[in-house]
C-alpha cells in the first residue's frame, strides 16, 4: 500500500512540474523583453515625433526620426511583430514624404526653358549643385537640412572629401566641382538624398539626379579677324577658307565665322576673357574655338617712291571653351626680320598683299602641325 502511494505522488509532482514549465514558456513566448520594450516605446516616440514634424512641414526632421526609428529595429536579431509594424509605419510615411520631394539642378544647370543642360555648354566646370522641394498641396517649398550625397558615377573624377552636405534654406546643396583628370571621357555626378541614423543609412530611391560634364564633342568654330594698321576690319577675310582647308583634313566638324561680326568681342575672347569665352561658346554651342587673327600691323610708304612696304603676322589659337586655357598657337610671320614683307603701290594694296602672305605663312606653319592639334583637340 505505501508503495502504492509513493507513486501516485511522484506522478502527482511530475505532472505539477511539467505543468508550471510549459505555462512558463508560453508566458516568455508572448511577453518582450524590458529591452524590447524600451525599444517599441522610443519608436512609438519618434513615430509620434515625426507626425508633428510632418503637420509644421519640418520635412527633413520627419524623416530624419522616421529613420531613427528603422535603425532601432534594425538593431534588433529577431525583432517582435509589434516592433515589425511600426517599423512597417515608418517606412509607408517615408515612401509618403518621397513621393513629394523633387530633386532638381541648379540654378547653373538650367537653361532659360529650365531645362537640364551638361556643363559643358555652359562653357565651365559648373560645381555639383542641387535644390530640393516638397510639394504641398500644388505648390512646392524647400526643404532644408536633408542630407544630400555627391558622388562620381561615371569617368575620371573625384570629390573633394565624402561629398557628403545639407541642404541650405533655400533647398540648396553644393558642393566643390570634383577634380577631373581627363577632360576628354564623359564624367557624370550623381546626387542622392541619404538619410542616416547611427550606421544605418536609408537613400531615397527615386530622388536622386544626375550631372552630366560630357566630354569635348568633335565641334569647333573658325573665328578669323583681318585688320591693317589703321584697324580697319576687313568685311571678307582671306585667311577665313585657307584655314577652314586646312584643318578640315581632320576628323572633326569645323564652322565658320567672321569674328567682324563680333566686334570687340573678338578681342575679348582671343584675348582669354572667361565670360566673352562662355557667352560666345555657349552661342555657338561647341567646346572648342579656334582663333585666327590676321594682323596688318604696319604699313609705311617708301620715300619718294609710289611703293608701300607692309608687315604683319597670322595667329591661330585653339582655346577650350570649359576653362579658357589656349591648348594650341601657332604663328606666321612676315617681317623684315623673316626676309619677308608685303608690299603694294597703295596703303590698302600693300596691306591685301600681307594678309595672303600671313595666311601662307600660317597655312605652313599648321602643315607641320598636325600632330599637336590632334593632341589639343584629344584625337588622338
């Protein structure tokens, strides 16, 4: 009988045990963590946070405590489900907020259509500028204080340290153009809106832009300007088809034009004046200019004699429209120095008679100068 009993209550006190274990192991199951709690209350926080921020239009501080709030369950192994719903909240008001936003160039990047240009057209190395707005209710505000990445997507470039800004009041974010190393690839910078939150990070997907710096295309103008020693201009230069014949052997696509159109403007921008260089690439809509200046600098009667002696040279200078720099120069000369002069029985005769021996004197010059050309205009 004691036997008997002995059993029933260690069968008893199994069945309790067995009991108490399992009924804890539900309670674990169901009840988080104090961590895991601390945890859903901050972001129940920022959640809230966030939603005041959205009502004052404070756009990138929402989103900013949005993120916040996905770093926290990013943080976590094997987050709960009520930590998976609010981060799930987090992300739907931040796909909201995207939605919104407009990347847009700069200023600098438009054209007067305002439509995106490459920097190149514009004739200078344009600094990576971007603005942002929000649009609310069909008009648009700025947003500032977003965080806003630059980065080389494409050629040889740099950035000048992480690219990393913030936009200004105005929504504007800029920063130093990258540095380039050969200005003959295509170079494109991209721009992203990359908010973070310790060593979480959350890009915009669809907000992001990017800027083009195109190489050099194979377009250049032929600008020629013919004076005598009283600057008189001449309306039809010789030198203008000499030249064009010269340089069309090349595999590239010349125009011309009579820098006497120009007016002092040709002497601006043969003279290397930044703007007068922009404003007249930018017209003709090509990265090269190509220079010619045939100058009659001196004309003198002979005495006593119906004879007059003159002299002068021909310049042709290749000039980069994105910097300004003279890649290339060659000159001809006809001077006594050189053995060689014009002549003619009028002041207007003897100073046609230099400007077809400038141009003949140039025309061999560039004979031999092919090479270098090549070289300043990146064929080869």
């Amino acid at each position: 009988m004691k036997r008997v009993i002995t059993v029933g209550c260690g069968l008893a006190l199994c069945i309790f045990v067995f009991w108490n274990c399992r009924t804890q192991t539900a309670s674990n199951a169901t009840t988080p963590d104090a961590s895991v709690s601390g945890t859903i209350e901050k972001m129940k926080t920022y959640l809230a946070n966030a939603g005041q921020k959205m009502d004052e239009l404070a756009v990138s501080e929402a989103a900013s405590l949005y993120v916040n709030a996905l770093a926290l369950k990013d943080g976590i192994a094997r987050p709960p489900q009520d930590v998976l719903d609010l981060a799930a909240e987090a992300e739907t008001a931040l796909a909201k907020i995207e939605a919104g936003c407009l990347l847009q160039a700069g200023a600098e990047w438009l054209n007067a259509e305002s439509v995106q240009i490459a920097a190149s057209s514009v004739g200078t190395l344009l600094s990576p500028k971007v603005t942002l707005w929000y649009n609310v209710d069909g008009s648009r505000i700025a947003v500032s204080g977003a965080p806003v990445v630059f980065t080389v997507k494409q050629g040889p470039a740099r950035m000048a340290g992480t690219g990393l800004t913030a936009t200004n009041e105005y929504g504007e974010a800029s920063i130093p153009p990258p540095a380039v190393s050969d200005f003959n690839r295509e170079i494109v910078v991209s721009a992203a809106v990359v908010f973070s939150s310790g060593g979480y990070r959350y890009p915009f997907r669809q907000t992001k832009l990017d800027l083009v710096y195109r190489p050099p295309s194979k377009r250049a103008v032929i600008l020629v300007f013919e004076r005598d020693d009283q600057g008189q201009v001449n309306d039809d230069p010789y030198i203008l088809d000499p030249v064009y014949d010269a340089l069309k052997k090349m595999e590239f696509d010349f125009s011309q034009y009579n820098g006497r159109l120009l007016g002092d403007d040709f002497m601006k921008v043969y003279g290397g004046d930044p703007q007068a260089i922009s404003k007249l690439s930018l017209e003709q809509s090509v990265p090269f200019l190509v220079l010619v200046l045939n100058d009659c600098y001196s004309v003198r009667q002979q005495r006593g004699m119906e004879m007059y002696i003159s002299e002068g040279r021909a310049t042709l200078r290749i000039i980069r429209a994105a910097d300004g720099k003279v890649l290339f120069e060659a000159v001809g000369y006809v001077d006594r120095k050189h053995d060689n002069y014009g002549q003619g029985n009028s002041h207007d005769n003897a100073a046609r008679d230099v400007y077809r021996k400038n141009t003949a004197e140039l025309v061999k010059v560039l004979s031999t100068k092919m090479k270098e050309i090549n070289t300043a205009l990146g064929l080869d």
